[in-house]
C-alpha cells in the first residue's frame, strides 16, 4: 500500500479488510482517485452510533420487503426504531 494513511483507490478495494482492521483500531485512512482524496475512512468513537445504523439498515430491510403485515409486526418495527434512538 502507499502511504500508511492515504491509500489510492484501487489499492483500498484490494486491502479493504485491512483497512477495515485499522480503522477498527482507531486509525483514520485517506481514500484517493488519481493523487486526490476523496473519501476518508475512520473508526466509529461512539457505539450508540452503531446501534443506530444497525436499526436505520433493519427498518430499511422490513421496509423494503414490505415485511409489515399486522399490529405485532409494527410494534417490532416501532421497538427497532427506539433501539436506533438511544
């Protein structure tokens, strides 16, 4: 890989588990296209974070399977969504 913390492009599809790895560990990796950067990857501080994107990708799912029959299966729906909140 190029620079510890700048990778191109190409580069960080080819070690993307790596790259995943350190910024896992709290290191924060620049993403280049043709010498300019264009996205960063960085390790995730806060873990309600993580609860709030796992319950956003569950009702994004629920909602795209159109998985919502019945009251119950609202409630569950509605329970992801507090999950999400705290």
């Amino acid at each position: 890989m190029s620079n510890m913390n700048t990778v191109a492009a190409f580069e960080a599809k080819t070690h993307f588990s790596s790259l995943l790895e350190r910024a896992e560990h709290g290191e924060e990796i620049t993403i280049t296209r043709h010498g300019k950067a264009v996205a960063r990857l960085l390790p995730i501080e806060d873990k309600n974070l993580d609860k709030k994107h796992l319950a956003a990708a569950k009702l994004k799912k629920i909602r795209e399977l159109g998985i919502i029959k019945n009251k119950t299966e609202f409630e569950e729906w509605k329970n992801y969504r507090r999950e999400g909140q705290k």
